[in-house]
C-alpha cells in the first residue's frame, strides 16, 4: 500500500529505514503533508504518516467520515511525542522572558488549550508543567 509523506521529514526517513528498509517501496514523497493528504483524496496514495498536529489539521478541513487518524504506535520510532519549543536570540533575553511568561500564563489558564482546540488539535500538558 502506497503511504504519502513529505519529503526530508521523519515521517520519511522512518518508512525508510525501518525494518532494514523493507517499507521504502511504498513510500511516495511530496513537497508537503498537504500534498500527501490530497494524493490520499484523490487515491493516489493508500494512507498519509505526518506529525499529529498537521494530520489533525488536515482532517479537520477534509470533513470526510471515512478519513480516520490511526492510534498506532511504530516500532523502533524512538521517541514519538516531544513538546513544542521556542527558540530567540540569546541577544534579546528581554523577548525570550516574554514569550516565556506569556506561555506560561496561557497554559496555566486554559488559553493555549482553547488555542489548540479552535485549531482541531489534540492538546498535552508539556512535560515542563506537568
């Protein structure tokens, strides 16, 4: 079965070097998980491996019944969840305490949970805050 996936991803580079490289047949690459996505639509591929927050997005505009994201864990991925970060430049400490307070105060009150959500997307507790 064909899977789509954006080019120089890690959704890529798994399927093709898992299991010594067994699944690289059926790898299909595209600019974008977006353009994965619409080969799925259009079935040119079988099944589409992007981050979560991107496929969640995706299913959410597709409003398609039979469209469904799989709770799969993959072998030998590693780690397969990872908080989001921010980075700024050591030059502007300023901003970067900023941006920290802001984001802190957003998790804390349920902003960024709301923020998640308005978008379709599946929101964890970083480990930081947990």
């Amino acid at each position: 079965h064909p899977v789509g996936v954006e080019d120089d991803s890690v959704p890529s580079f798994y399927l093709l070097t898992a299991f010594a490289g067994r699944l690289s047949s059926s790898v299909k690459h595209f600019v974008s998980p977006t353009a994965a996505f619409a080969a799925m639509q259009d079935g040119k591929v079988d099944a589409v491996m992007a981050m979560r927050g991107e496929l969640e997005w995706l299913l959410s505009q597709a409003k398609d019944e039979a469209l469904k994201k799989s709770d799969a864990a993959y072998p030998n991925l590693g780690q397969a969840t990872w908080d989001v970060g921010m980075a700024v430049h050591e030059s502007n400490r300023q901003l970067a305490y900023a941006v920290e307070a802001l984001t802190e105060a957003m998790i804390a009150d349920g902003r960024m949970q709301a923020l998640y959500a308005k978008y379709h997307l599946s929101y964890e507790v970083p480990g930081l805050y947990q």
